[in-house]
C-alpha cells in the first residue's frame, strides 16, 4: 500500500499529468505559461531518471496538438457567442491582417502562429472564421505543435545540463522561457511601427532565423572545439550554452559597448572590435563550467572563427538582404511614419568618374544592367551635363551640394596670399572650401543625409565625409551634424559585417594582383605602377567604403530620410591605374550596378515613396602620364626652365613611339607661331636673357620647383605662382623674367593650352599656333579652343576671375583622333580639365521629372536638382539666403 502510494508521489506519476494537462489547458485557454510548463518538464528530464525527455516531448506536443484543435473547432463550430469569447482580449486590426494572410499561405501562418507569443489565438480565430480545411489544418498543426514543444524544451535542456538540482533546474528553465517570451513580444510591438505591420510571417521567420542561427552556431562551436588545441568543451550540452550566450553578447551588449567605443572601431575600420569581442568571448567560456580555453589569443580567434560563420550564414539565409536591415532598423526603434501628404523622397547616386561616353556604353554592352532596364523600360532618361573646367569632384561635388564653387581652381590648387596648397582630400581644407560655401541651405539641408562625400551639403546624417571628419568626436558643428558616423558604426557594429567586408576585400586585393600582373605580361599601354599599398587602397573603395555607404543608404531609406546623396569611389580609382574601359574597371562597375539594384529595391521597403537619381561628378580621359611620356614630370620642366635645378629624371620610361602618337613632326623643333611670337616680344624688350629668376625670398611653406615657384598639378591642370609677387602676375613680367618659359611650354607636345593675363590684352589663352584673347574675341592663328568643347571660352572666362587664379593655368593637350590626353598626375585615365570624355558627366533620371535642358558647370547642376525637390513639395531655401560665414580664411 505505500509502495502504490510512493509510485502515484513520485517524480514521473505527478509530473506527466502536470506537463499534458498544463499544454492542455494553456492551449485552449492562455492563462498557463505552456512554454515554461515545456521548458520545466525538459529540465526536470535532464536532472533525474524519473522523466524522460523523449516522452516529454511527445506529451508536450500532444497537449499543444489536443488544444489549438480544440481551439480551431470552437473557432470554426462555436457560432459567434464562441467566437467573441475567443477574441475578447484580441485586438481586431491583427485578426483582420492574418486573415487576409490565409489565402495565400495558410499553413505557413499556422507554422508560425504557434511559435510566436500572443500569435497562436489569432491565426486559429482567422483559420476557423475562414474554414480553413481540416485535411490541411491537422497535419499542419501537429508539426507546428512538435516544432514548439522542441524549441521550449531547448531552453530546459540547457538550465539542467548546467544545473544539478531539478528544482534550480526547472526555475532557471521557468525564467529563460518567461525571458524569451517577453523579447518576442517586445519585437513584434515594435515591428507593428514598420511597414505592413501586423503580418505575421515577418516576425514568424525572424524567430526561426533565430533557432536555426542558434542551432548553426553550436554545431560551429563543436567544429571550434575539434580544431583549435586551446580550446575545449568536454559535456555535450556546453555548445549550446555558449551559443546562446555569445548570441545575446553580441545582439544586445556588444552595440551598446561600441557606442561607447566608437572612435576605436572607427579608425581600425571595425577590425578592433574582434578584441573587445573576444575579451567577452573569453569572460563567457571562463564563466560556463567545463569549458577550457588557454589565453585570450584562442577567444579572438573563436570569435573571428564564429564571425565568419555568422557572415556565411547572413548570405545563405538573407535571401532578401533588405529586409534583414529593415528588421534591424525596426528592432532598434523603428520606422516613422510619414504623413499623408509627405512628398517623395530623392536619392542621387554619384559614380565618381564615370563619364557620359563610357556610360552609354556601359549601358549597351550589358555592363550596367540595372540603368539599361531602366532606360528600356522608358522610366528613366540618359543625359550629358558639361563640367566646369575643373572637372575633378571638389569642384563638381561643391557645386552640386552647395550650389557654388566659385574659386575652386582644382583637386588641390596654391593659395598665395597663405602660402599653403589647398587639397579637397585634405580634412581640415575639405572644411575650409565648405565653410566658405555653403550658406546652410544646401541640397540635403532639412533632414537629409550624405555618405562618401568630399562635403555635406548640409545634411543631418553624414558617413564617410571629408569636410566632416575634423567633426569627430567633437559633437556637433553650429548645432548640425549630430549623427556624424552613425552609418559607419551601424555597419561595424556586427563583426559579421566585418569579416565579409574583410574577406572581400582580400579577393579584390587578389584581383588587383593578378589584373597588373596581366596587363605586364600583354604589355598594356598606357599603364602606370600599380604596386606598393595601392591594392590595399583599391580595396578600401571598391569594397569597405562601398559597403559601409550601401548600408548608410538603405537605413536612410527605411529612416524615411528626405533626401540622400551618395558617392561611389570604387570606378574612379580602378579606372585612374587601369583604364576607363579596361576589364578590371568595368567588373567595378558591374559591381556598383548591383549596388544601384539593391538600393532600388529597398526602397519598396520604405514607409516613404523614393526616386532614383544616378550621376557622375566627371568623366574620365585615357592617355600616357606626363612624366611617362616625355620623360619627366612637368613641375621639373617647369623648375629648369625658371632656373631651378636640372632634372635628374630620365628618359628611360619613355615610349619610342612617343613622337609618332602625338603626331610630332618638324614643325616642333623650330617652334610653332605663338613661340616665335613670344620670343620676338623678348627680344624687342631687350630684356636680358641671363635672368631666369626673381630674386629669391624667404623660404615657404610650399616646396618650391624653382625660387619664387610653386608648380602645383590636378590631372590634367597644371598651375604655376610665381610667389614673390603680391596677385596675379601679368604675362609682361612673366616675359621679362622668365623669357623661355612661356615659349617653351606653348610649343611643348604635352600642352593644349595656357591661359594667362595680359596688362595690355587682359586675359589670353595661348596655344601651339594661335592664341584667344577671352576680352574682345580676337583670336590671332589657330583657335588654341578649338576641339575643347562649345562652352570652353565662357568657362575659362570664369576661372580666370577667381581670386586664387594661377599666373598660368596649363591645359594638357588633347588628341581627338586618338581621344587621348596626357594627365601630369601618374594616371593612365585622368581628368580635372578639359579635352575629351572626362568634361561630360552624365545624369539618369526619371522621365516624370521635369526635362533637365543643357546643364553647363555644376552649380547649374545645383539648381536643376533644387527644381526637382521643388516640384516634388520639398520645402524650398531663400534665394538669397545670408553665408553661414564669410570667406575669410583660416588663420
């Protein structure tokens, strides 16, 4: 008799009753916690000899299985008073919204109903309400009921593998299902502020993302504990534990350690972030018992190990890439949600260095699929649009953003009243040319953001700008910029991302190697070096900085941002050392299209409607570099013949086809008509040939090519100062001090034209055989314009009324029958002046927007991309609105 009552006592009698009947009733009626009452029973099974997990796991599914059929049939039969009874705490949008789910994937909303908290009633109301078929509800429900029951019993198999006791065990069990249960629940709250809010297969597949992850995860742990020597995990269940561990590591307590630890991830390009990583890694495999790990080397490379596992299994799942970032942004707060009468938004995708000729090209020849659907398909227009004469991207990208680049002479040009050399890579100076331009009503003032820039255009959200990088870690300049970085720390705030931009990025490294390599072998001309740290700066562009601005981009869209405006890099560095047409350059661009693709396509994804704006800054001309040509750099040709040094270059580089190429003759040895006339003018001065110099003063802060001369070049602009007089120097005094100079340049087979100003003519342009006064017209010989475009004089005019204007501004000559220019910059395609592809950008847009018309120089650009948001309702800025500051330089 005591022994029949110790047997109906015991563990197994009590506990198999309580574990169906608790299933049971939570199922019909939720007022029981039934995944705890799984996850306790699991734990419980794991402790003792009493329970058995297998039989655990099938009453747990039986119970589950009896109540949502028992539920369903009220659902279904019960009438309406059941029904009202059933929903009575369901809110009726997210009935209405499953329902019309069940058309179109029925069993997948039953599958994914009972794993979700608070999903299970709803999808049964909706199934029985639309008499969803018993022959498919059944079957379809019993395998929803065994997915459940394991994944709660997961949890309990965990609390007893590291717990002894059966009661810790199962209270632990308890805590981590109640835990699980709220998370879920507080990221379907959220979710229901994103678009299509309430449908259910969107958080149904995130938490089976989850389990599957998870599942991943420890099956990588135990391949970590067979491979590495210092690492070890002697109990089955440890795996497991870890995974789960490491999970919520890097999930929810990692982003929030960088935010605090952004500068270094920031300047190690997210690589330090696997050693903070790993420090926690290390605390965790210290802290389970029965895992040993030897020294924190082994911990960093089990979290680079996992990482790359995690970046492996992104690729495979994310089938749908832009939805993984959408369900980042919700889980991190959200998307707004617009108002009813919000105007679309705009986002301008810049190619840097992509040119009008090469582009259409590109677009026939299957090189850039995305555009050539787009134009197909008769939705968006191909255009050109002339660059100013300094078509380099400080010029173009000022112009475009601020809406003015007056004085922007070059990608870097001399200032001689501060003796100092501007360059718009430079961060300090990328500030300076914004702080004197921009009036704070830029392009993307107004809640914009701008990624990959030189400048801001006033945006709210930068990543990767110049003028914005002094900014950093100083908070907020003139109350804008608060959220300067917040892309580049989004991206590397997964290590994952890290290890697949890294792994990437050593492939392209690899294929820059192997593209030089090639193009030795084939004797390619032109070609310049292409070794030294170049393939790992090629990687920077082509891959790091690609990502990290794709990433920005897409959060800007699911943030609803106004107005965004991007720069891809990676073509204009590839296109710079290969060629703009070579097949490493055009595989860049293939790559850049599928970004251009993938951003189209998250824009569906936006609680706001978007337009795509593609662009190019400039274009590009192909042609042997200056010094490769002709055996020495410009600036030397300029120092020796304003009195410096002799050049110590040899002409060993030089091709010997040189003099064919550019149709040298005989002409050239006796000089051309502007160089005799330029002689002539010394010679009747009477002006002593002997003085080749000024007299020389201080030394500058700026190397000098000769004393009193800075040479200063940006592509294929050359511009010399002769820095021991105040302003511009005339061509007068030039002659007087410098007698060879000017004969010698305009007859040299690497200049087009130079212009310079005359006290007599005003400003001129001179060339090999005839020159342009720009004042009255009068052109002396062969137009030395002719062949540099329609607009050249009006732009050159323009150019030579800035205040920083060189003495002589030097113009590579241009080759229409080959299209080939030689750049003084060592760069086989080139540009930042005129002659050739690189003075024509191009412009996609559109066909609904209004025509573009001829656009000549970027601040025309500027206006017709104010128009454009004007049309759409964006707000428009004052005309005339008061500089943010004056332009006085910095001190």
């Amino acid at each position: 008799m005591i022994n029949l009552a110790l047997d109906f006592t015991s563990t197994s009698a009590i506990g198999y009753p309580l574990l169906f009947g608790g299933v049971l009733l939570g199922s019909i009626i939720p007022i029981v916690p039934t995944g705890a009452v799984v996850g306790a029973g699991a734990a419980v099974a794991m402790t003792t000899t009493e329970m058995s997990l297998p039989l655990v796991l099938l009453l747990s599914t039986l119970g589950a299985y009896i109540g949502d059929v028992i539920t369903y049939a009220i659902a279904r039969l019960g009438g309406e008073p059941a029904i009202r009874w059933l929903s009575r705490h369901q809110h009726a949008d997210r009935i209405a919204s499953i329902r019309a789910q069940f058309s179109r994937r029925g069993w997948q909303i039953v599958v994914v109903g009972r794993l979700l908290p608070a999903g299970r009633i709803p999808v049964l109301l909706a199934a029985g309400a639309l008499s969803y078929p018993w022959r498919r509800f059944l079957p379809t429900a019993l395998v929803a009921a065994a997915i459940w029951a394991v994944a709660y019993a997961l949890l309990g198999i965990v609390s007893g593998g590291i717990f002894d006791s059966p009661l810790v065990a199962s209270l632990i069990a308890t805590v981590l299902v109640l835990l699980v249960t709220v998370l879920m629940a507080v990221i379907a709250r959220r979710q229901t502020r994103a678009p299509d809010a309430g449908k259910l297969l969107r958080g149904g597949r995130a938490t089976a993302r989850v389990l599957l992850i998870w599942v991943i995860v420890t099956a990588a742990l135990r391949g970590l504990d067979s491979l590495l020597p210092g690492f070890t995990m002697t109990q089955w269940w440890q795996p497991t534990v870890c995974a789960l561990l490491l999970g919520l590591m890097a999930g929810i307590v990692w982003p929030l350690i960088l935010r605090i630890a952004l500068p270094f991830a920031l300047f190690t390009l997210g690589i330090g972030s696997f050693l903070v990583v790993g420090a926690g890694a290390l605390a965790i495999f210290n802290a389970v018992p029965g895992v040993e790990i030897t020294d924190f080397r082994t911990a960093v490379a089990v979290t680079v190990g996992m990482s790359s596992v995690g970046a492996l299994l992104s690729s495979v799942l994310a089938l749908d890439a832009e939805e993984i970032y959408f369900r980042r942004i919700a889980r991190r707060g959200g998307t707004p949600d617009p108002a009813h009468d919000t105007p679309p938004g705009v986002i301008f995708l810049q190619v840097d260095g992509l040119g009008y000729d090469v582009v259409r090209r590109a677009v026939r020849d299957g090189d850039m699929p995305t555009l050539a659907a787009w134009i197909n398909e008769d939705s968006h227009t191909l255009e050109m649009w002339q660059c100013d004469w300094s078509s380099q991207t400080g010029a173009a990208v000022c112009g475009i953003l601020h809406g003015d680049n007056h004085d922007i002479l070059g990608f870097r040009w001399y200032e001689k009243d501060r003796d100092h050399v501007m360059a718009c890579a430079h961060p300090r100076d990328a500030a300076e040319i914004e702080r004197r331009h921009s009036n704070g009503k830029g392009l993307l003032s107004g809640g914009g953001a701008g990624h990959g820039n030189l400048f801001t255009g006033d945006a709210d959200h930068v990543t990767l700008t110049m003028s914005a990088v002094p900014l950093l870690g100083k908070g907020v300049r003139r109350g804008r910029h608060p959220k300067t970085g917040d892309g580049y720390f989004t991206y590397f705030a997964r290590p994952a991302n890290v290890v697949r931009t890294f792994g990437s990025a050593l492939a392209d490294i690899a294929r820059e190697i192997w593209a030089s390599a090639s193009q030795r072998r084939a004797d390619v001309r032109p070609r310049v070096k292409r070794g030294g740290i170049y393939p790992v700066a090629r990687s920077g562009t082509t891959v790091i900085t690609r990502d990290v601005v794709v990433s920005a981009i897409i959060e800007d869209i699911l943030a609803a941002r106004p107005v965004v405006y991007a720069d891809f890099l990676g073509y204009d560095e590839v296109a710079h050392h290969s060629g703009i047409e070579r097949f490493d350059a055009l595989a860049v661009l293939r790559g850049i299209d599928k970004e251009i693709s993938r951003l189209h396509r998250a824009t569906r994804l936006s609680p706001r409607k978007y337009h795509l704006v593609v662009l190019s800054d400039h274009g590009q001309t192909q042609g042997w570099a200056f010094a490769d040509r002709f055996g020495e750099p410009i600036e030397t040709l300029i120092g020796k013949l304003c009195g410096g040094e002799p050049s110590t270059t040899t002409k060993a580089t030089k091709p010997s086809s040189a003099a064919e190429g550019w149709q040298m003759g005989a002409a050239l040895a006796e000089g051309g008509l502007i160089a005799r006339r330029l002689r002539g003018r010394v010679e009747r001065a009477e002006v002593n040939p002997e003085r080749h110099r000024a007299p020389s003063g201080e030394p500058g802060a700026v190397a000098r090519v000769a004393p009193g001369v800075v040479v200063v070049v940006s592509g294929h602009i050359a511009m010399v100062s002769f820095t021991e007089h105040e302003g511009r120097v005339p061509l007068e005094t030039i002659e007087r001090e410098y007698p060879e100079l000017l004969p010698q340049l305009v007859d040299h087979p690497g200049v087009g034209f130079m212009l310079v100003r005359s006290e007599e003519f005003g400003p001129v342009v001179l060339g090999r055989d005839g020159l342009h006064r720009l004042a009255t017209g009068v052109i002396i010989g062969d137009d030395p314009l002719q062949g540099y475009g329609p607009h050249a004089v009006d732009l050159i005019k323009r150019v030579d009324q800035f205040p920083h204007c060189a003495d002589v501004m030097i113009n590579s000559r241009y080759a229409p029958e080959t299209d080939m220019a030689s750049p003084y910059e060592p760069h086989v395609g080139s540009h930042g002046g005129m002659g050739g592809p690189q003075a024509r950008g191009f412009l996609v847009y559109p066909k609904e927007f209004r025509p573009a018309g001829e656009i000549v120089g970027a601040e025309a650009l500027h206006r017709v991309f104010r128009g454009w948001l004007t049309d759409l309702g964006h707000p428009d800025p004052a005309e005339e609105a008061t500089k943010v500051s004056d332009r006085v330089p910095l001190p």
